[in-house]
C-alpha cells in the first residue's frame, strides 16, 4: 500500500517575538549554567559582580517572558516558539527569584 502524505497549506508563519523570547531563554539558560559554574569556583562567595550578572539574567528572562505573552496576541501563527520562550523563561525567572529571596533570609 501506498501511504498518502499530508499536504497542509496554511497561511500561518512564525511570530518573530516568539523566535526572540525562545533565543532569550536559550541564552539565559547558558548564562546561568557559567553563572553557576563561576559561583561553586569560588565556593559560594562570588560576591557583587556575580549577584548583578545574575540580576541581569533576571531582568533578562522576564523581558523574554513579555515578549512571549505578547506574541501569543499575534494572529495566524505558530505557537510552538512563543509556548517554549514562555515556559523557560518562566522557569529561569522563578529560579532566579527564589534564589534571591533565599539569599536575602540566609
């Protein structure tokens, strides 16, 4: 038996936003691990610089998170890029926050 493709034709394209956040979380999640590298070098007391570097990944990875809500507004596209930026990047910002707020009480 032949087996039939499925030829699909769609008007819809990848939401550039969407492309943008899921890059920002890639690249948050790099950052994080040489964050995370860097701090057990210097066993837990990397100091100021590391805490603003990851305070950047913060501000970072919620920039990302915006920029994926709003392409979820966009009509007609694929929601594969904007759903993945959405989801790491909400799991780097939660990391990240609870960190801080571990940081503050310990």
């Amino acid at each position: 038996m032949l087996k039939r493709r499925k030829v699909r034709f769609s008007d819809k394209k990848h939401s550039v936003r969407g492309i943008i956040s899921l890059l920002i979380s890639i690249i948050s999640i790099l950052l994080l691990g040489i964050l995370f590298y860097f701090s057990s070098l210097a066993k837990g007391e990397g100091g100021s610089l590391l805490g603003a570097i990851g305070l950047i990944l913060l501000i970072f990875s919620s920039a990302g998170f915006v920029l994926a809500i709003k392409a979820y507004k966009e009509k007609d596209i694929y929601y594969q890029a904007p759903i993945l930026g959405s989801i790491l990047n909400g799991v780097i910002f939660i990391v990240l926050f609870i960190l801080y707020i571990m940081g503050l009480f310990l």
